[in-house]
C-alpha cells in the first residue's frame, strides 16, 4: 500500500466526510435550523406578548380619554355649596374645582403617555415580526439548501462509487463543477477531480485503508495504537527527549504568568498566591487573552475576574455571553449578574433559556438573577 502524503489524506478526509450522513454541510445546516428555529419560537411568543400589550394599553387610552371627559363634565355640574353642611360635618375633603383643575393638567399629558408607550410597542412589533419572518424565511431556505445538498451528496458517492470500480467516464468540467458545491477552494476541486479521474494514485489506497479501519474491533484498534506508541517510544533518539526537555523548560510559571497579566492590563496584585495557582492549573493562554478582549471590547471593568477567577479560564465563556445577548441582554447587565456565567456551563445555560420559553416567558424580561 503506498503512503499517501498527508495534503492528500486531507483532502480524502474532507471528501468523504462529506459523503457520509455526518457530512460538515449537514452539521452546519443543522446549527443554523436550530437557530432559526429558537428565534421563530421566541418571537413568536414576543409577538404575542407585544400584540395583547399594545390591546391594553389602546383600551386605556380610549377609556382614559372618554371616562375623563364625563367626570369633568359630572365634576362642573356638582355646586360644592349645595352639599357644604355635610362636607364639613363628615370632614370630607371633597372640592370639584380642584379636581376639574388637576384632570385638566394631568389628564392629556397621561393619554399621552400612554399613547408613546403605544407607538413604541408597535415599533418593537415590527421589528420582532421582521426577524420571525426572517427565521421562517431561513427555514424554508434551509430545507430547499437540503434537498440540493443531498442530491449533491448522492452525484459525488455516484462518482466516487465509479472511479472506485474503475469505470469513471465522467469529464473534468462536470467533477469541478460538482466539486465546487461543497465549498472546496479552487486548489482542493481541482486536485479531488485528479484523484476521481486517477484513482489509482491514491484513492485505491485510502479506501482500502478506511475499510480496514472500519472492520476492526475496538480492542484491537486500542491495540494498534498502543503498539504505535511504543514503537514511537523505542525509536525516539536523544535529540527528540533534549526537545521534550527544552518543553517542559518553557512550562509557564507564576513569573511568566504575571508578564501575561501586565500585558492584557490585570494588575496580578489584585489576586492571591492561591488565585494564581489556580489559574495556572488550568492555564490557557488563548481563552485567558480571549476572554479579557471580551470584556474590554463591551468596554467593561476587569475587576470581573478578581471575584470570579473562573471565567478567566472558562473556555466557554464566549460563548455564554452570546448566547445571552442573542436573546437580548446587554453585556453591562451579564456583567452586574456573573452568577449566570458562573452557574452554568453553556449546555445548561441554553437548557435555561428554552425552559423559560417553553413556559411561555421571555427570557430577555426575565432578570438574570432569576436565572
């Protein structure tokens, strides 16, 4: 069997992945229908919300307009003096201009009020009606991007079921031009279109290699790797353990740690021998920088991460902040609740969020410290 070079192998990978039914294109389709899926639910119960709200808030405008206007009327028509001998005896506070007086100035500048508030809610109606239709309108476009990507799918195992037994009569321009639906760059198509005309060169092999592979056990493919390993460890030669020796050596250490800190603009004096070990234990330097933009970006205090050493850490924490702020929190109001980030990993947290929908609540009016 020949040694496919690992560009090739690569290549391979990707082809059959995406003939297979966990194909990359299938796994982001999925994500994005899901997606949509969750805001056509939240603003399907938004829209709801907003539409019996403004209905309220129209039935006490008009009842505010026309039941005022009949107790100035009934007001004007009282004579206080008619009833003056029981007002002072019962020491009723009772003065019909006073109170004609206070709903000529209050009463307007209320309907209005209420008014304002209608207007805005409509808005938001638009808007919330805007995006549910936009995530209906990604839905029906998924399902149509589906039904081609499967036809897509069954052309290429056609054509790779053809090369494989030898009998690949199919043109150059009709592979790159099926090729290039799966996203592959100009380099990738035209190499994958060579392997399919010329399956000798590499795909007898690597299909080979994959069947192989798949009609082994697990034990025995535990076995193979073990075996691998220590052959690895039996040929390694001195150079390569000076390379491990020379890794370990680079290993980072509190001094290193508070060179990081100067440089992403934490003052390490804010935290603990202890805090620093801990973070050390679960040092990762790219979620640490990651992590620190995130809250420097929304233009936010650092000081998060002296009370909540973990989030320094947590390599989900991006993901938690957009997951909360695609359903309408601010990035001030998660930083005055970091409890939320806290509590949950990002599995519990999207559990939260579709519970609350579920029960017929909007998650953006629910307080996070709710949650």
């Amino acid at each position: 069997m020949k040694i496919l070079s690992p560009e090739v192998t690569r290549l391979l990978d990707k082809l059959y992945n995406l003939r297979g039914s966990d194909s990359v294109i299938f796994k982001e389709m999925e994500s994005a229908h899901e997606k949509a899926e969750e805001t056509k639910e939240r603003t399907t119960v938004q829209k709801s919300t907003l539409q019996e709200k403004i209905a309220g808030l129209e039935t006490d405008s008009k009842n505010l307009s026309e039941q005022g206007k009949k107790l100035i009327d009934v007001l004007k028509g009282i004579d206080k003096s008619a009833y003056e001998t029981v007002i002072d005896r019962l020491h009723i506070n009772f003065d019909p201009e006073a109170l004609v007086e206070k709903l000529d100035e209050s009463l307007p500048e209320t309907i209005e009020k209420v008014n304002e508030d209608i207007k805005a809610s409509r808005e938001e109606l638009v808007k919330v009606e805007e995006e549910m239709n936009s995530a209906i309108t990604t839905i029906e476009e998924i399902g149509i991007r589906k039904d081609a990507a499967i036809a897509n799918q069954e052309k290429l195992n056609e054509y790779f079921d053809l090369a494989l037994a030898g009998n690949i009569n199919i043109t150059r321009d009709s592979i790159t031009s099926l090729l290039e639906q799966f996203g592959l760059s100009e380099e990738e198509t035209r190499e994958a279109a060579k392997i399919l005309m010329f399956p000798e060169d590499a795909l007898y092999d690597y299909d080979t290699k994959i069947k192989e592979s798949e009609k082994k056990s697990i034990s025995e493919v535990m076995q193979e790797a073990k075996h691998q390993e220590q052959e690895g460890t039996k040929v390694a030669d001195k150079e390569e353990v000076k390379h491990e020796d020379v890794e370990l050596e680079k290993k980072f250490d509190r001094e290193d740690l508070i060179d990081l800190f100067n440089e992403i603009g934490l003052d390490y004096l804010d935290y603990t021998t202890s805090d620093l070990d801990q973070i050390l234990e679960h040092f990762n330097e790219k979620v640490i920088r990651r992590n620190v933009n995130i809250f420097k970006e929304n233009e936010l205090s650092l000081d998060i991460f002296v009370d909540h050493i973990n989030l320094l850490y947590d390599k989900e924490l991006e993901a938690k902040m957009d997951r909360l702020q695609r359903i309408g929190k601010s990035a001030i109001d998660i930083y005055l609740n970091p409890t939320v980030l806290t509590k949950y990993d990002y599995k519990g947290l999207d559990k939260a969020i579709i519970l609350l929908q579920n029960s017929g609540l909007d998650p953006k009016q629910v307080p996070l410290m709710a949650y």
